[in-house]
C-alpha cells in the first residue's frame, strides 16, 4: 500500500470509534449494516456522494455507442441518479448491484414501476455469490467504490469479477478518490487512485480510452477530488 494510502486507522469500527470485533467475524455484516444505515438515516439528496446529475458518467457512457439492448451492470449503485437516466435514455439492460438493499429500495421507489426495467443485484463485490453467475456485460460501471476496498485481497476480487464479467471489447468505467482526494468516505478509509494504478489494475487485456480528473462539489458544498477512467477490453481476452 503506498504512503498516500495508509489507513488512517487500524479499527474495524466504521465510525471510527473504538471496536473490539475482529474483522474475520463481524466485519462483513458491519459494513453491510454501515451502508443501510447510510441510505436509511440520511436524506438521499444529502449524501456526500449524491450527484443530482451524473454528468461525467454519463458523457463517458455516451462515448461507448452503446445500443439501447446493451447490458450496462452499475456496481455499487447506491441510490444514484444514474440509473433514473439510463431507464430514461431508454436502455433496456440496465444492472443495478449494491451490498445494501436498502440503497436499491430507494431507486426502486424513485422510478415506481420503471423499476422493472432494472435487473436488481444484492452482492457483495469482494465476495461474489450472485454476480459472478451474470451474463457478461457491455458495461462495467463504478463511482465511488472501489477506492472502499484497502485490502489487496479485496481489490483483487474486484478485478478477478470484472474480468469475468465483461465483454471482450467491452466498456469500463472507473471513478474512485484520487490521490489529492479525501483519505476518508462515509466514515470509512479509502484506496485513493492515479490513472497509473488503474492502467496496472485493468491489466493488459483492457485499454485506456480516456480519464480525467474531476472535482465533485458534496451536497454540503465541500468538494470530493475523483479521477474518472474509461477502459475497453481488447477483442482477445487474457486467459485470468
Ligand atoms: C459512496 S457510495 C457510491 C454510490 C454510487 N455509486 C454513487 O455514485 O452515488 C458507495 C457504495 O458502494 C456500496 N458498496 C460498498 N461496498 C460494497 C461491496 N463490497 N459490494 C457492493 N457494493 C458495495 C455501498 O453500499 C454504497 O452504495
């Protein structure tokens, strides 16, 4: 783990209180539990990570010329409204996947009955159970989640499922803290990013298409530093 980002805290409490749990027991229903209570206690328009438009995802996805049949899985999804403008758009193969379904039940509620236009994915990224049985996919979308997972191990397990479960020449796309970001999320450390590491982390069987730096303004008006990335698989792919 490089200097920028060393953990600020060795504590497997998420509110960065004291914890005497050990990670191997309790931390998977914890953090489970953390995400739930974000989405339930706040207002969704006041999450620091709420976008009322989703403007970079959305140019980036309109550079991959995608069909409306085009399966676009949105991991991590949160309540964003990414979702509510990919059903408006009118693509027709629309994955939203979260560890928290509480973070679901609030698209769902948002788009009313659009929201049987989404396939709905509760799964744990790091521990695939579900996803890793999908189809593969046209798109590979992420804002704001995989720089949650400081372990080597963890970040492995999200490119071993990505590998897997995108098209050869399909699209990723990539958004997490880069290195001049926030060292913390929702109470939580995070594995900040430069174009670079993600080249290394897609490895060989993905290009860069583009990335670019981005300042995302909170609901709270602080601002929130991101790198934004898009990759495309190339047409052969790497044996994983
Ligand atoms: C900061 S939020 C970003 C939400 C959304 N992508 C957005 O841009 O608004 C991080 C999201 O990642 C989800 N998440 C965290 N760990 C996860 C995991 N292991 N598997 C799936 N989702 C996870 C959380 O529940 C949360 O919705």
């Amino acid at each position: 783990m490089s200097i920028n980002n060393k953990k600020e805290s060795s504590s497997c409490d998420i509110n960065a209180k004291s914890c005497s749990c050990s990670k191997e027991e309790n931390f998977e229903i914890d953090l489970k539990s953390h995400w739930n209570d974000a989405y339930s206690k706040s207002e969704t328009k006041k999450l620091g990570w709420y976008e009322t438009f989703p403007e970079p995802s959305l140019q980036l996805i309109k550079k991959c010329n995608f069909n409306k049949e085009a399966s676009l899985l949105n991991v991590g999804v949160g309540a964003t409204t990414l979702i509510d403008e990919l059903i408006n758009i009118g693509y027709k193969n629309i994955i939203a996947n979260d560890l928290s379904l509480t973070a679901l039940e609030i698209i769902k509620n948002r788009v009313g009955d659009n929201k049987n236009k989404v396939k709905w994915i509760v799964d744990d990224l790091t521990k695939s159970k579900i996803l890793i049985n999908n189809e593969p996919v046209d798109l590979w979308h992420d804002r704001a989640v995989l720089h949650f997972f400081n372990e080597e191990t963890e970040q492995d397990a999200y490119f071993k499922l990505l590998n897997k479960l995108v098209k050869p020449e399909g699209f990723v796309i990539i958004a997490a803290f880069n290195l001049n970001g926030a060292t913390k999320c929702s109470g939580l450390p995070v594995y900040r990013y430069d174009e670079k590491m993600l080249i290394e982390k897609m490895g060989n069987s993905f290009e860069l298409i583009e990335s670019f730096d981005f300042t995302y303004q909170m609901p709270s008006g602080d601002l929130r530093e991101y790198i934004y990335t898009l990759f495309k698989r190339k047409f052969l792919m790497n044996k994983l």
